[in-house]
C-alpha cells in the first residue's frame, strides 16, 4: 500500500478523532469525554524478543491537550501460549491555573504535571478456529512527582489491571475486531478506621497505604486493520467506570494527631473515550 494513502488516511482520521473533543471542551461535563491518538515503533531483535517505543497524546478536558504518555519497553514470547513484557512511562499530565491579579485580570499558568511509571505484564493467550482468548495481569506503579498528602494517597501507586480480551481473525479481510474487559485493583489506598461512621470521624486512624479495592472497570471494543506487513491502525472506543474515595485529611496534623476534616466517602464518574493508534513493526 502507498506510503502517500498511510499518511492521508493517519491524518484524516486525527482529524475525526480530535474534532468531537473541540466541540466539549466549553462544556463543564467534558472531562467524561476524551480522545487519543498514538504511535508505536516495534522492533524485532530476535526469535520471540522485542523492543518498542510508545507515545500516546490525549485530549479532553477545558485545556483541551490532556496528558502525554512516552513508553520504552521489551516484551519475550516464550512460547505460543505466553508472553511477558517490562516497561518505564513517562507521562505528563497538562494542567492549568488561573490567579486573580489586582486590576482583575487574570493570569494563566500551564504546567505539567510529571509522573513515572513501571510495568510488569504476563499475558497467556489460546486459540480456537479464528478466535483469539487472552489473559493479561499487568503490576503496575505509578510515582508522582509534585507533593502530596500521603494520608489521602500514596505517593506511588500499585494497581493490579487484569485484561481480558476476545478477537477475531476474519480470512478474507486484513481486518481484526476485538472486546476487552480490565478491572483495575487499587493495593495500597490511604486507609482510615471508623471511615464510615459519620459522626465519629474526626476520632478516626490513618492505619497505612493498605487499603484494596477496585477503582475502575474498563471495557473496550476495538477493531485492528493490518495495512500491510509493517503498517497497521487500531480503531477503539473505551467506557470506564470510576470508582475511588475521596479522603480529606488534614496534612499536618493537629493537637491530637493527624485527623479528617469530613468523612471519607465514595466518588463515582463514567468517562468515554475514543482512539486511534498506528504501529510500525520492523
């Protein structure tokens, strides 16, 4: 296929994908809505044995560029049935701030927000006629840079996200459609006794970061169409359910030692998100 049909295809389909983002972001509900568009290098050093490099841009919210994400890794096929995968993520979330000056203008601040992140997958996978079934457990840890309060959260985070996944090979089409299921398992939350008495949390404990619980439940429908041997684009949709609690603690503690200023409570949010993601291989 031409290389001049590659590009025009990349192109009009980051238009499709960032227009709809464009026209939320005035909303105030916009953060339930994003869009992402990535690329990816592969590289095959020996039998089984690849290297790779990943970078992913994500849109949505009022400033409209949401976070980066720029990923090197190497992923081993030990067999047909199991493969395992190590990776380090450098991401940038974009914020924002406005500060009230004394003529009543308004100054804009953009700045990112840096994390770092590992990751440790093992995938098991089998195949039946043309289907394709696989199970992957991913650890992974997530260190934020900027200073937190611990007693609400940690300052590097472990989540445990389990990916279930179902595809289907057509044998006339280059074309892939694939489902996917990932609760992600939250190890290490900011846990308080007695968090859910109302009237007696001031009188609760900060017991650790050993609080577990699921935050989010993923589900994905996708579609990967192989351009030819080296060039394919992945088309998805993804809705997650958010589920987290929100602690406010005091920082510094008091009189009596570190306490909460309200109870500790549920949030839930539903976020969806669109995408389109182009991989090399070499």
């Amino acid at each position: 296929m031409p290389d001049r049909f590659i590009r025009r295809s990349l192109a009009l389909i980051a238009v499709i994908t960032i227009f709809p983002v464009s026209l939320l972001a005035d909303e105030d509900d916009s953060d339930s809505f994003s869009a992402r568009i990535s690329a990816e290098a592969d590289y095959r050093i020996a039998h089984g044995l690849h290297v790779f490099v990943f970078e992913e841009l994500r849109f949505g919210g009022n400033q409209i560029m949401d976070r980066s994400y720029t990923e090197i890794g190497a992923s081993y096929k030990m067999n047909s049935h199991f493969k395992v995968a190590l990776s380090y993520t450098a991401i940038a979330a974009y914020k924002n701030e406005v500060t009230e000056l004394e003529d009543n203008m308004q100054l804009v601040r953009y700045w990112y927000d840096w994390r770092h992140r590992i990751c440790g997958d093992i995938t098991g996978a089998f195949r039946a006629g043309q289907w394709r079934f696989s199970l992957r457990e991913r650890i992974q840890g997530t260190y934020k840079t900027r200073e937190l309060n611990n007693y609400q959260q940690p300052q590097t985070s472990w989540v445990l996200r389990s990916r279930i996944k179902a595809s289907y090979k057509f044998r006339s089409m280059p074309l892939e459609p694939y489902l996917c299921f990932e609760p992600r398992l939250l190890l290490n939350g900011a846990a308080w006794s007695d968090e859910g008495l109302t009237s007696q949390y001031e009188d609760a404990v900060f017991t650790g970061h050993n609080d577990i619980y699921f935050n989010r439940l993923r589900g994905m429908v996708g579609m990967e169409w192989k351009l030819n041997s080296r060039n394919s684009l992945d088309f998805y949709g993804i809705y997650d359910y958010l589920r987290d609690k929100d602690i406010d603690a005091r920082k510094e503690g008091s009189s009596k030692g570190v306490t909460l200023k309200s109870p500790v409570i549920w949030q839930t949010g539903h976020r969806l998100s669109i995408g389109i993601g182009y991989k090399f291989s070499f």
